[in-house]
C-alpha cells in the first residue's frame, strides 16, 4: 500500500502532524511505502489526483482526503482499503 502526502515545504502544521501520521499508517501496514511529496515540485502529479490546495493525502493513487486526517481516519482507510482488496 502507498501513502503519499502533498503538503507545501515550511508547512508549520504539516511538519508537525507528519510524524504521528506516518507511525499511525506503519502501525496499520508496517510495509507502507510512505512518501512526502512537496505539490509545487510535483505540481502535474497533485493536479492528477484533483488536489485543490494542499495538504493532501492520496492512497494507492487515489486522493482520499482533501486535508491532513487524524492519525485514526488515516488508520481506517487504510485497513479499509486493504479489505476491499482482498
């Protein structure tokens, strides 16, 4: 499963969130690939996906919340998305 974070470089309440984010989703897959994307560097990406302004969160690909979740919302698409998987 793949986690990606569009966020904006020097975001105050990003970098502070990130951290319990990314523990939460390897806590809920410990083989997450989790990535941190800066959206003006991957500014074709973001628009792809249909981020409006960041931070963003995306899971396999697919935006899934439009702001930073709490680490439990994060949590629970993941888990319910690895059940609509299998």
């Amino acid at each position: 499963m793949k986690v990606e974070v569009l966020h904006v470089i020097g975001c105050a309440k990003c970098f502070r969130e990130l951290d319990s984010l990314r523990a939460a989703a390897r806590r809920a897959d410990p083989a997450v690939e989790w990535s941190e994307l800066d959206v003006l560097a991957a500014v074709d990406y973001a628009v792809e996906l249909g981020v409006l302004r960041p931070p963003a969160v995306a899971i396999d690909g697919e935006l899934v919340f439009a702001s930073l979740p709490t680490p439990d919302a994060l949590t629970a698409a993941m888990h319910e998305r690895r059940q609509g998987a299998g």
